[in-house]
C-alpha cells in the first residue's frame, strides 16, 4: 500500500490533536507514516501507533528549535526520499503552512492549503476547501509531483487504528541556509488553561451583545463547564474587552469546531466567515430578526444574561 507522510505537530511530544486527525485522513488515501521532528519521540510514538502510524521517521537536531522552519524542511525532504510518498499531509498552522510550501516547492510538486477535507481519488488525493468567506466549497487535486496538503483543524475525527509506529531514525544532512534565520528569544504564551481556538472542538463566542469586558466571564463560564475555547466578534476585541488573538472571523482566526456557540453575535458576513463550516451552530440573540438566526442549527431568542448563567448551571448540574 503507497504511504502517506503525515508531519507530526507537537510540544516536547506531546501530539497536538490536529496531528491525529491527519492520521485519520491518511489512512483513507494509504499508509501513514509519521515525521516526528525535534525531542520526545519516545512519548509521542506510542500515541502515534494507536492512531494508525505504520512507521514513525524521528530526527532530532537543535536546528529545529534554534532556527525557523528551513530544518524542518531539509528534514521532510529527506523523508520524502525516504518514503517516496503519495501525498504528504500537514496542520494548516502558521508554520505548518510554510513549511508546507517550502517543501512542495523543493519537491516539485503542487501544493493545496487550507483544506476542509481530503479524500482518495482515482488520479491522487482529492482535497477541499472552503472559499469565498466559506459561500463556496471547491475540490481539486494536485496534477504535478507529490501532493503537499494543509488540513485545517477539526476537518476529521481521532479515530484509534492501532499500527507497528516503529521508529526509525531518519538521517538529514542540512543545507546552507538552514542556519539563516536564527531565533533569539522566546516569550511563553500564558495559558489560559482553555484549548487553543483553532483546534477546540467546542467554541463559545461573545459580541458586542456582551455588553462590555466585565461581562466575558458568562462567556468564560460557559466555556468552561464546556471544556471549550472562548471567541470574540471583532466588535467586541475592537472595543477591548477581549483579546484580538481570539477574534474568530474573516480577519481573525477561522474555526471550525463541532460546536459553535455564538452569544450576542448578529451575524455579520465577516464574523460567519470565520466559524460557518462549523459542525453544529447554535445562536443566542435577543433579536429574532439576527442573520445569524439564518445560520444556525439551534436558535435561542432571548437575553444572554437570562439564558447563559442558566445553560452553564444545568451543564454544570449535568456533569455531576
Ligand atoms: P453587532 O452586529 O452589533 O451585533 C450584536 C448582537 O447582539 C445583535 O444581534 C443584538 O441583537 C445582540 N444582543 C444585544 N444584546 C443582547 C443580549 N443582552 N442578549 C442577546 N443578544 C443581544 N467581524 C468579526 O466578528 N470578525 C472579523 O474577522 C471581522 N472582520 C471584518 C473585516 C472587515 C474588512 C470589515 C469591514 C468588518 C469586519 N468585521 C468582522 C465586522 C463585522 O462587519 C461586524 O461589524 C461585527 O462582526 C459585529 O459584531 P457583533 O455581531 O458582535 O456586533
């Protein structure tokens, strides 16, 4: 069967749960063999075998953290001469996504961001992505070289498939300009103890319905009691009482979570293009006439202030 790279995001190995749902993808077009950059190898391979790694390709160097992304992208390439695989799959990160077009650029080959899904077709991997502010989805294919594809978090299930994962030292010669972007400092992100935006399952969102800063905690609250991460409408981060870094929309961050629940949001064309290819959308508005209310699986008119310290009360109440 044609093996399938999937490149494995982490934090000292700790698999980031973007990386399992590419395994998931993998298996549909092959066998996934993992690339595991950097330290922790030992932690992260056992997770990779229960979710379908055949082989785990492992390099540690200091490179990886001591410069940007070129190390990783001599290390991939290695791989991929390693492998000869059929397409080569990555979290649409930041960084995943020029790591991404760096590699198909040194393999020759066409490159797909962003996709919603990816599924086998007769002539190579089929993706999907979403475009236009979500009002269109397209399909289409790589024609030329390995297919380099970017997967957006939450586009498939973690599914366990239990595999080999056997480690194998991959052997990478690094090229001159590896070392040419050095990095100098790191600032450690402070953890809200929330999950990540873009890679939640359940996200709870606040607009300017919430009234003001003073008011976000409902919206925490609920998330909490939800385990999920917390959203803003730009008019809520624009008038400070949440940070930009959670503005969910066309110039904030895309989403695309199981659950989206949006709390004194109208609508706008700009936030839905953020979170509409959201799994299940519920509303709270206490505007029956709220675009929003076009959008939604689930849809409560009523005032937040009445309807959220109720809802987090019985989920609390529920989880017992
Ligand atoms: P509003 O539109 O003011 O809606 C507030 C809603 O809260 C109303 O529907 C009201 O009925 C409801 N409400 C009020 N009080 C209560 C209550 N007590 N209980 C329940 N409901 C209540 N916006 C984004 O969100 N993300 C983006 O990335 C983004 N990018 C943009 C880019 C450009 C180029 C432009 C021009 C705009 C962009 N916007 C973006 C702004 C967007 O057009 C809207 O202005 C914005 O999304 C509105 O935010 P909102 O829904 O919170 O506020």
């Amino acid at each position: 069967m044609a093996d399938v790279l999937v490149v494995v995001d982490h934090v000292d190995g700790v698999v980031r749960k973007p990386t399992l749902e590419l395994l998931t993808i993998a298996r549909r077009l092959g066998e996934p063999v993992a690339v595991f950059l950097g330290a922790g190898v030992e932690r992260a391979a056992p997770v990779l075998a229960e979710h379908g790694a055949v082989r785990v390709l492992a390099v540690d160097a200091p490179q990886f953290a001591e410069y940007l992304v070129v190390p990783k992208v001599d290390a991939l390439q290695a791989a991929a001469k390693v492998v000869a695989p059929v397409a080569v799959l990555v979290a649409s990160s930041g960084e995943g996504k020029e790591v991404a077009a760096r590699l198909a650029l040194r393999l020759g080959s066409g490159l797909i961001t962003d996709a919603v899904d990816v599924r086998a077709g007769a002539e190579g991997p089929v993706a999907t992505q979403s475009a236009f502010a979500a009002a269109f989805s397209t399909t289409s294919r790589v024609s030329a070289g390995v297919p380099v594809i970017t997967v957006k978090p939450n586009s498939a299930p973690v599914e366990p498939a239990a595999a080999a994962g056997a480690v194998e030292e991959l052997a990478v010669a690094f090229g001159e300009l590896a070392t040419g972007t050095k990095v100098v400092s790191r600032t450690a992100r402070q953890s809200t103890g929330r999950p990540e935006l873009t890679e939640a399952a359940i996200v709870v969102s606040g607009g300017r319905g919430v009234g003001g800063a003073d008011n976000f905690p409902l919206i925490e609250a609920l998330a909490d009691a939800l385990g999920a991460a917390v959203g803003a409408s730009r008019a809520a981060v624009d008038a400070g009482w949440y940070p930009h870094s959670n503005q969910v929309g066309q110039t904030g961050k895309t989403v695309s979570p199981q659950l989206y629940i949006a709390n004194g949001i109208s609508g706008a064309i700009q936030h839905r293009a953020g979170m509409q290819t959201s799994k299940t959308i519920v509303a709270v508005n206490k505007d029956p006439e709220a675009p929003i209310f076009d959008l939604v699986d689930y849809g409560v008119v009523g005032d937040l202030f009445q309807v959220l310290p109720q809802l987090t009360d019985a989920i609390t109440t529920h989880k017992g």
